[in-house]
C-alpha cells in the first residue's frame, strides 16, 4: 500500500488525527513496548497531549510505508 491508501485506511477506520499508543500498536500489529521503543529510537515520532502519547495519522502511515 502507498502512503495516501494506509493514510486515508486509518482515517476511515478512526475518523480523527491522533491515535493513542494502544491504537497505534493495534495498527503496527504489534506491543505497546515497541511502540515505546520506536519512539526511543526516534523512528516514529509522538505527540503528548494532556499527558498521554498520541500518534498522528500521518506519522503512522509515513512509518508503515517507510519500513
């Protein structure tokens, strides 16, 4: 899938910008500790938002296409 598909996917499936790290490892298909380890090495980037970490829509799908 190209960018544009897994981005406007995840914005029919979540109908907003920011996913949580649960979300967001639900649509890696992998751990919330690998989450945090990505971010840790910087090789997806967060957002905090009243606290909690947020992933941008955008981000995920630049990752998934990326790697």
């Amino acid at each position: 899938m190209t960018y544009e598909e897994f981005l406007a996917m995840l914005r029919d499936n979540y109908n907003k910008m920011l996913l949580t790290k649960k979300e967001t490892a639900k649509e890696l298909g992998t751990s919330e500790a690998t989450i945090d380890r990505l971010r840790k090495n910087g090789l997806i980037t967060s957002k905090k938002v009243l606290g909690q970490i947020m992933f941008s829509i955008d981000e995920i799908a630049r990752f998934l296409t990326v790697s």
